[in-house]
C-alpha cells in the first residue's frame, strides 16, 4: 500500500509537470521557441501579487483571492507578452535555438529579480484548492492534482479546436510554418505571436497561484519547476500534447515511487534530469541511424 499512495502523491507533482510541458509545447508548437522562462513568468507574476494584500486588506478574504489571482495573472501576461514583443521584433528571422536560448537569459533575470523582490525564505502564498478531491480507499487524490490534470487537458483540447477548426488556427499554422508568406499575405505575425506570449503567460500565472506553496516555499525554488516540465514536454518532443500530459505523470509517479522507500527518496529530483538526458540521447541516436541508412 505504500507503493500506491506514493504513486498517489506523485500524481500531484506529475500534473502539474503536465500542465507546464503542455505550456511548453504550445509555444514551441506556435512560436517556434521553446520557453525556458515560462514557468519564472508565472511565479514572479503570483508572488509579485502577493505585494497588493495590504492595499486591499479591508476587503472580505474572498474578494482578496480574487483580486490577487487576477493580478498574478495580469503580471504574468504582460511580462511574457514583453518578452514576446522582444523576440518577434528582434528574433523574428533567427533560428529556434537561438530565440529559445534568449529565454534562457530572461529565465536568469526573472531568479535574479524574485531572489531581490522575494528572497529565500517562505511567501504566504496560499493555494487556492486544499484537501483532497476524493478518496480510493486509504489513498487521497488532492484537488491541486485533480485541477492542474484538468487544465492541461483542457488547454490541450481547447488549443487543438481553434488551431484546426478556426480561422485563428489557420493564421497560427501559417505564422509557425511559413512566416514570411504569412506576413506578405498581410497577417499580423507580431500580434499573433505576441497573444501567444501573453495567453500561455496568464495560464502559468493562474497555475502559480492555484498550488501556491505546495510544490516550493520559495520563489527561487519554485522556477526550478521548469525541468521537470521540460521532461514532460520531451516526452511529446515539443510537438505531441497528449505525449506531454503522459509524461508528466509518468514522471511524478516515478518520484513518487522513489518516496515510497528511504534510502531512494533523495534520487526523487534526478528523475526529470534522468528523463531529459535519456531522450536527447534517444533523439541523437534516431538522427544518427537516419544518417546511416
């Protein structure tokens, strides 16, 4: 039984890796970069709106929640829809690599900014789901897991309606495959692109502040989510959400798993490290046979 209520536990943790690899492949998917500070976005944006309780302390607690969600979420957009300006007006021609390895900079800058702004000790960043969802015997599913599992489903299948059964799916198509004749055809490239910044952003915002303190005490820790994300989102190679959502539960319960015995809860961490450097040696070795034949 302890087997399962680690796997349990793990499933927690695996959703929202799903959740952000899901965030992770829309952008790689419809922007051509792959967002290494995507995850920071969201966290900076969340403790930042910590900084507004005292402007509305005389407001009900409900009425509090809501303000600083929406304000995490609004902190959030803009800074990705900032930094997507930057690359679609100065990275518009470069290759994925190196618009994805100037996120790598903002990703430094955003720790760099929280570690100022937040520091190292805990934030009281409340989650806004506690408790479980529901029961299977002794095993407790919490409703953060329940919650991060559902977004990324629905985000999967909400981003899959409108890139392949509306007109704004087409011009997302035509911005990601052949942006230069989109542009001659008079598509805004730098909007389209720069809404897609601005969409995910806010998702990871309103992500942040639905696990609050959950996952990490701190701001700086909690960026740190971006690798077991990046597990995730190899698993679907960037490209296939579904895949994605596989994989971050695949890797939460693996650390999950992990917890179940002492003596291998410490190696729980290198599990998405493992996973990232298994893939990239599986991808070079498919590109090697390819050459071969």
């Amino acid at each position: 039984m302890n087997i399962i209520i680690a796997l349990a536990v793990g499933f927690s943790s695996g959703a929202l890796y799903a959740l952000i690899g899901v965030g992770l492949t829309l952008m790689s998917v419809l922007t051509r970069v792959i967002n290494f500070s995507l995850v920071a976005v969201g966290v900076f944006g969340a403790y930042l709106s910590i900084r507004t309780s005292p402007l509305i302390a005389g407001a009900s607690l409900d009425v509090q929640t809501v303000i600083t969600v929406v304000v995490a979420v609004l902190v959030a957009a803009l800074i990705s829809g900032i930094l997507g300006w930057i690359e679609a007006t100065w990275l518009s021609e470069a290759t994925t690599t190196a618009r994805s390895a100037v996120t790598v900079a903002s990703l430094l800058m955003l720790i760099s900014l929280s570690f100022i702004l937040f520091g190292s000790q805990p934030q009281p960043l409340r989650p806004l789901l506690i408790g479980p969802a529901f029961l299977i015997g002794d095993v407790a599913v919490t409703k953060v897991g329940v919650a991060m599992l559902v977004a990324a489903l629905v985000v999967g299948i909400l981003t899959w309606i409108v890139v392949n059964r509306t007109p704004l799916g087409i011009r997302l198509r035509a911005v990601s495959d052949r942006q230069t004749a989109a542009e001659l055809l008079g598509v805004n490239v730098k909007g389209l692109q720069v809404g897609v910044w601005m969409v995910v952003g806010g998702v990871m915002g309103l992500c942040a502040s639905i696990i609050g303190n959950t996952a990490a005490a701190d701001a700086t820790s909690m960026i740190t989510l971006v690798i077991p994300g990046t597990a995730a989102a190899l698993v679907g190679a960037f490209k296939n959400i579904p895949l994605t959502i596989v994989g971050g539960l695949v890797v939460g319960a693996l650390q999950g798993a992990l917890t179940a015995f002492p003596s291998t809860t410490q190696l729980r961490d290198w599990i998405p490290i493992l996973v990232i450097v298994l893939f990239l040696l599986w991808n070079q070795r498919k590109e090697v046979w390819d050459v071969a034949r």
